[in-house]
C-alpha cells in the first residue's frame, strides 16, 4: 500500500468524531447484550422493571468511564453529566427494548447489520483506549502500569461491570467474570494499551502516532 | 388554608434544626430495619458478631451518605467525621439491640410511636434530599440529572446500601434489591429530586422555596 | 531491662526500612494465603487463569491501601503506581505459584521460615497502622474515628478485600467475612490504630513515641 494513502487513512480514523454514529453502534451493542443476557426473561423483565432495566443498561454502554473514574478515585456519576451521550443511551435502549413488533432488536441482529454496527464500535473502542492512556498519562507521568490498566479499564471495562450490572437486575453470577476468562476484545485492549503506553516514550516507538492508532484498530479487529 | 399560614409553616418546616430529634428517629427506624431484617436470630447475633452488627447500623443510619459520597467521588469515611452524629447513633443502636427487657425495641415498634417516628423520619428525608440536590447543584452546575441522582441517592440509599449492609452480616440476597421493586419511599424522593432540581433553574417554577419545600414534604409522606 | 536499650532498640524498629525484606514476606505470605484459598485446585488455576491469580494476589498483597484508598476518596488504582513494589509482589507471586518442584511454596509452608516471615510481617504491619494513622490525621485533624479506621484498614484490610478477592478468582462467600468473626490481627491492629490515635494527642500518652510503637508491635504480635 502506498504510504501516503495509509497516512492519509490513518489520520482520518484518529480524527473521526465519535458522536452520534460510532456511540450509537457502542449503544446498541451494549443494549442487546444486556438483552441477550435476560434471555427469555427480556420482555417480562423490561415491562416490570423498567429502573432496573434502564440502569442495567446505562451501567453497560457507560462502563468503561465506570471503571477508569472508580480506579482513578474520579466521581463514578461523571458520565451521568454528559447530557446528550445518556439521552442518545436512552434513546437507543428505549428502541431495543419496546420498539414495536421489535424491529429496532431484530434489524440489529441481522448478520450484516451486525458486523457493521461492531466494526463501528471497534473504532470507538480504539478511541476510548487511547484517550484512557493520554488522560492516565496526564495524572500520573510516570505510571506506565496505571496508563495500561486506565486504558484496558476504558475499552473493555464492560466484562468487569457486567458482574454488577447483573447485580442491578438481581443476578449473581460470580462464577463468570471476565477476568476468569478475558476474551479477545479484552486482549485486544490490553495490547493497544501497552502499545499506547509505550508510544508515549517516544524513543520506543518512532512511527507517527496516526500509525500506531492504525495498528492498535487493527489489532482489536483481528 | 390562608396562605400567610402556609408561607409561615414551610418556612418554619423548613428552618427545623435536624440534630438530635430529627435524627434520632431517623437512627431509631434504621437500626429496627437491621435487627427486623436478621428476625429470629437478632438476639444472638448481636451478641456474637458486635462488631457486624454495629457496622451494619452504621451503614444504614448514614446509607445515603455513603451512596452520595461514593457516586461524587468524595471520601466514602466522611459521615465517620461528624463525632456527634455517630455517638448519637451509635446510643440508638445500644439502646435498640440490648436494653433491659428489650423495652426501647418495644416501645418503638408501638403503632403510634411508629407513626411518630416516621412523621419526623419524613421531615429529615425531605431536608436531606434538598441538600443532596443543593450540593450535586454546587459541584455540578449545569447537570440536572447528576442533581436528581444525587438528591435520590441521600433521601433514598438505604435501598441500594441494604444489599452491602447484608454482606457485611454474612448475607448475599441479591435478587432482593432497591432498584428492582423501589418503595414508595424511593419514588417520592425521585420526584423531589426532581421538582428540587427544576426549582433551581428559577424559570420552571415560580413559587416561594419554601412551599416547594413543604410540597415535596407531603409528596414523601404519600 | 535497662531504659537506654530500650528506647535504642524501639528508636532502631521504628527507622526499619521496610524495602525490600519485610515487604518480601508480606507478600510472601499473602500470596500463600491465596494459594492456600485455593487449596486442591491452585496448580490447575494458576495454569489455566493467569490474569485471574495475578490480580487476586496484587489485591492481597495491597489489601490494605486499597482499603484505604477507597475509603478516604483518594484513587483506588494508587498502588499501581509504585513500580518496584508491584514488580517485587509479581516476582513473589510468580515464585510462589510456579518454582520449580514447588521449592519455594514448600519452604515458606515450613515452621521456622513461617514463624520469621510472619515477625518480619508483624513489624510491617505496625508500620502500615502508624502511617495510616498519620496520613488520616494530616488529612481530617480531629476526626479521631476516622484515624482508627484508616489505621486498622491499612493493617488489617486483607480481611475485607478476601471476599473482592475472591470474586475475582469466580468465588462468592459472603459468610466468611472478616467483620463477622475479626481475627486476633484484626483486633491488634485495631488496638494499635486507637494507641497511635491517642497519641497524636500529647496529653493522652506521655512516652516517647518509639516506645508507643514498640508497644504497639508487641500488643500485635499477642
């Protein structure tokens, strides 16, 4: 491939804005699994409970910020301060879960709806791994181990909330917790995490950041 | 009712000073909330596991403290500065758990004494709830859902906190939590929190604070 | 025994330099007891979750400033940031959890190594209550409550963080936790949390501080 044209893309993805298109994708994912999770339960669930439900939900499509605020001893409510982001969660939970004749959940689940709408979510989730690194990086310099965990925390908190998001909807499933068996979108963040961290030192890696960036997406894509 | 009257109850409600009667009630009906919900075995266990036991009142007398302190990301330890407050509380939990021929326990669960209790309880949430508010409301300007949480969480924490206070005994019920069958105590702070938080932006509503006041009173009182 | 070898050697505790050795054998035993928790299954976990056992050894190993972290609002990632303490607790895990013929989980199991690693583990510990003491003072000057707890957190906080701990490892006990029935450390440090509280009170407790500490240690080590 050319070089300027991978320059070219490369600084495209990293200056795409993530609001709406990429959250919605982000949003959707997150709802439906929180849905899938209920299994046959969903309906009944979401008509008894709407609270639980919709705090089930906030807590997932928010859980990377959940995460890094707790550990870095930030305000936990933070991204309920974010107006437009929680009303566009809301918006996108109100859909999958009582959208008439259901079409919003099974449009979603279509193959080729799906991997768009996860292709979206994996740039967003590189997005969010590299600004957990640079805010970490910020607060503490030299901590390259809290840059990781900050960053992993971002992209993949949601397999660590998941526990008490269940919680949330009165289930308690300890036995299956991501940090028992990571998957790979939690491996993925890990190593755009360290990669992250060590571009900050710029001596240890000499590519433009755009590229890195690049790298870290496609390592996450698999 | 002639509205000088009015004006002058809720401004007199209003100006109510909280510390010790207030209190003491509030303290009184958490701490028969602990020891009703270990039923047959409260006896015993108050005397093998003091320790639990007196955590377990603490954490419900100041519950929406903590929630609120946890959410803003201030110390979680704070409600353990005001001396006075925990000695008072710490005096109820004696009083309740071992008195002599369990009178205190007795007298407290009387109908009208009850009733007394949770009258002046009631006046205390409503206090408690505007203050949540007026501080989410000091921190974070402009994020009405933040001050609507946050007035939620101080009024009405002892729900969410119960789950955690149970652990604390040795008790893990988590299908048996606040957000998933909220009381009616719960609701009436949600819509306090809520007219609280539109009364700030001066716009929404026009009457005097402390009809307001007095109206979110009644709307608790159910 | 004379007065000038005992405030020698009092003055001589108290300057230890806890890196490396005594954290060595903090770590050493914490990471046993997760070991231990494990009991039959700790060859078979340790192999097929890494992430896991690493994590729930760091938390064991930090329990205390975790504890305390969370409970004073500061951030909970904090301990993170000490590269060498982290890097020697991950050497003691990986040792501990995969030497060679087990060699070095079979000497520390061994009683004399045991009972030396445990002195050297005690005079940390009260090390960890003074400085816990001391930096909640510095921070809430009067508040002599929140000294205790801070201070006891900081010494005995891996009773509390076990039952988090073991979540992490897919585990969920609630009813062996440490508040229900505190062990003998527990109830030392909370002992030598109140002392070193007093003291900041000069007029509580005349003796010199080295013998305050002394005292301290001893009472801990029963």
């Amino acid at each position: 491939m050319d070089q300027e044209i991978l320059l070219d893309a490369a600084s495209r993805v990293q200056r795409l804005k993530m609001f709406p298109y990429f959250d919605i994708a982000h949003y959707v994912l997150m709802v439906i699994s929180v849905r899938d999770d209920m299994s046959g339960t969903a309906s009944l669930f979401s008509r008894k409970h709407p609270l639980s439900c919709w705090l089930s939900s906030m807590l997932m499509c928010f859980a990377g910020s959940f995460l890094a605020n707790f550990l870095l001893g930030e305000p936990v409510i933070a991204p309920f301060k974010r107006h437009d982001d929680i009303l566009l969660a809301t918006v996108v939970w109100y859909l999958v879960f009582y959208s008439p004749f259901d079409i919003v959940y099974k449009f979603s689940k279509m193959t080729p709806v799906k991997i768009a709408l996860s292709v979206l979510k994996e740039v967003q989730r590189a997005y969010k791994v590299s600004h957990g690194v640079a805010h970490a990086a910020k607060l503490y310099p030299n901590s390259y181990l809290v840059h990781i965990l900050v960053g992993t925390a971002k992209g993949a908190g949601s397999g660590v909330i998941r526990t008490f998001e269940q919680l949330v909807r009165g289930i308690w499933a300890p036995a299956h917790n991501e940090l028992l068996r990571p998957t790979f979108a939690t491996k993925g963040c890990l190593a755009a995490s360290i990669i992250f961290a060590l571009e900050k030192q710029s001596y240890y890696i000499s590519a433009p950041h755009d590229i890195v960036y690049l790298v870290c997406l496609m390592l996450q894509h698999g």
